[in-house]
C-alpha cells in the first residue's frame, strides 16, 4: 500500500535538522542537564527549642518549648506531641489540628529559637573548635567552615569518627575502630580543598566528631646543611632520603654510614636507636625506609670517635627532649 501523505517521525527530524544547519542556527536538544538539589528542611530534634504560639490558646506560656529526649513536646489543649523527625510545617500542621479539638479555627505559629538536635564536634587545628550544630544537611567543607576555618599549624588530614548506628562513612579509608563502635575515616585536606576528589566531600551526620590533627615533623640532626624539624604536612609519611633532602643534604664532615634513627617507643619516654646507612642508601642498596611522626635523624660528624660521640649524643638529648615536649 502507497504512505502517501505519510511522513515519518525520523524524516521530520532530518527535515529539521538539515533546515537548521542551512539557516545557519544549530538544532535544539532537549536539556539533560540535572535539576539542581533542593535544600533539604530542617528536621526536629531532642533539645531543639521552639517558640509555639496559637490563636485563642492563651494557656501557652510566651516562653521556649523543649523537645524532650523522647521528641515530644508537652502543650496545653493539645496534650503530648510528637516532633521529632517533623519539619516546622509539618509540625504546625499537626498542631493545628490538635488544637482544633478545643479551640474554633486556630492560627499556629511554630519559630525555632535555638537548634540542638544536630550537634557536630569539630576539634583540633581549627580557629573554633567545639560543638556546632548541622542546622540540615552540610558538606565536610561547609562543616569545617562552621569552625572559621584550619589554623596556620593544621596537618594535612581531617579525621572523621561516626557511631555505628547512624551509618557508614562513605569513604574508600573508612574502617571500624577497635572498640566496634564507631567508624573512622581520613581525607586528604589538600584534594579535599582543591576539589580534585569531590566524593570526599561527604555529608556529614549529627554527632560526628572532626577531628584536624596539627602538623606533625620528623627531624634531621647533626652535620647536615639545614638541621631541624622538618614537616610532613601534605603526605602521609616521609622516608629518610626525603628528610635528608629537606635537610639540604650532608654538611662539611659527615659520617652517612654512621647515622641512626631516634625514636621515641609509643607510650613512653624511652628511645630506640635504629642504625641507618646514609652510605650505602645513596649508592642504592638498602630500604629507604619510611621515618614515622617526631623520629629524629641523626648524622654524626666524620671526626675523632670521641668527640664525635659527645657531639652526637649532645644533639640527641636535645632534639629528644623537643620531641617528647612537642608530642601530643
């Protein structure tokens, strides 16, 4: 059977398209760019305080109600009523219908004075630590920015712990603590700030704890150029080439195969002496070993064993008792 008088969806499209390009317009495509995220309203919580005021209930005292740990609040006429997990107007709604029990065509207000149901710790190398609150939903970032911001000494990571049973952290470092009761997890601040790993930027839940430890140092001693501590902001760890280099390398009359690393045992003031090949490190035989937070690197001076000794362990005593003063 002849299709004439029929023309094809297909064929209008081409028809249009070879239209567009001829009058030099280009060809419309429907957008598919995403709706953009509508803020989400502030639930209610225990301890949030509300100022409640209704038309022809006089019996409602000009003063804040609480919501109890239970998320109830308690008003006259209207008896006990529940909260939490209501948005202000969903709140009023419920209210208002409450009231209408008693009272002929109530008017309700429902303000909130003081927010407490979504408390954040941030603490650390922040400009002000302490509990703040969510107030909805915000970003790791948004949160840190509740604390005014990293102090000049702030370290290159954000810890975050978050108990169980409010979910798991969304971050490829989370795992369980030792207790089993909360989950913990570190994010880079570097990548964190520059947005080079947007999926870091995580929404953060009531009751988190963020904590940014300061800068921690390793530090390089002895005959080198530039002895002193040296930071490992912006990684995770530091071998001893890498401090060496920060150091600017051996001084005048450096002894490399005699070197040693100082560390402080966990929990005590004792030190352990590990002793490092400067040497052979170099020349690319040996493990260029990883230095942990607060190790000292020592390079004695090429001289008479005595006086060098003295000299060493002049330094170590000195550059110990920094550390030890200086740990958290």
């Amino acid at each position: 059977m002849s299709n004439l008088g029929y023309t094809s969806p297909g064929s209008v499209i081409i028809v249009l398209a070879i239209s567009g390009c001829l009058w030099g317009q280009p060809v419309l495509q429907p957008s598919t760019r995403p709706e953009p995220e509508k803020p989400t309203p502030y639930t209610l919580g225990p301890d949030d305080q509300l100022k409640i005021w209704a038309l022809g209930v006089e019996e409602i005292a000009d003063k804040p109600v609480r919501v109890d740990p239970s998320g109830d609040i308690d008003l006259p006429l209207a008896g006990k009523v529940h909260a939490g997990g209501l948005t202000v107007d969903q709140l009023k709604a419920k209210l208002i219908e409450a009231f209408a029990k008693g009272v002929l065509r109530p008017e309700v207000s429902v303000e909130i004075v003081e927010f407490g149901s979504q408390p954040v710790s941030i603490m650390g190398a922040v400009n002000q630590p302490g509990v703040h609150q969510l107030r909805g939903r915000k970003t790791l970032v948004e949160v840190l920015s509740l604390a005014n911001g990293f102090r000049p000494d702030a370290g290159g990571r954000v810890h975050i712990s978050r108990q169980i049973q409010f979910g798991e952290i969304p971050l490829r470092t989370a795992k369980l603590d030792a207790t089993g009761q909360f989950q913990v997890a570190d994010v880079n601040v570097k990548d964190l700030l520059s947005g080079t790993r947007p999926a870091e930027n995580i929404l953060i839940r009531p009751h988190d704890v963020i904590t940014v430890p300061s800068t921690e140092f390793v530090y390089v001693i002895g005959e080198v150029h530039k002895p002193g501590e040296v930071p490992i902001k912006d990684r995770a760890s530091i071998s001893v080439l890498q401090a060496l280099s920060s150091a600017e390398g051996f001084g005048p009359t450096p002894a490399p195969q005699n070197a040693k690393i100082v560390r402080i045992a966990e929990g005590t003031d004792q030190r352990i002496e590990i002793p490092i090949d400067l040497k052979k490190l170099l020349a690319g035989q040996g493990e260029d070993i990883a230095m942990r937070p607060y190790d000292i690197l020592v390079v004695p001076i090429n001289g008479p064993k005595k006086a060098a000794m003295r000299a060493t362990e002049a330094a170590i005593q000195m550059a110990t008792g920094i550390v030890i003063w200086r740990r958290p």
